[in-house]
C-alpha cells in the first residue's frame, strides 16, 4: 500500500511533526487544524487586519 506523497511536514514552521494526509486531493497542510491550522489561519488573520489598519 504505497501513497507517494502522503506523509510530508506540518506547514507550521514552529512544528516538527508530520501527517498522513488522507484527503481526496491531497492537500491538507497542518497536523492538526485544532492546534496548528487554527494557529496558522489566526497569525494570517492578524498579519491582514494590522496591515489594512495600517494605511
């Protein structure tokens, strides 16, 4: 049962765990979207309102 592709890195540069991803198109990105997607999507978040507050 060969998956090429499958198991890579957390997309959180402040993680050092892997997944399985499992999803149809194979693109999940975080290990967990409890902990490391919500992180990931609030720092975006933040990151887009200060610089639209900023000008």
């Amino acid at each position: 049962m060969s998956s090429p592709g499958r198991l890579r890195p957390c997309e959180n540069p402040g993680c050092r765990l892997f997944l399985i991803d499992h999803s149809k198109p194979n693109r999940a990105r975080w290990c967990s979207m409890a902990v490391c997607g919500n992180r990931m999507k609030a720092r975006r978040h933040y990151q887009r309102t200060r610089q639209g507050g900023a000008d």
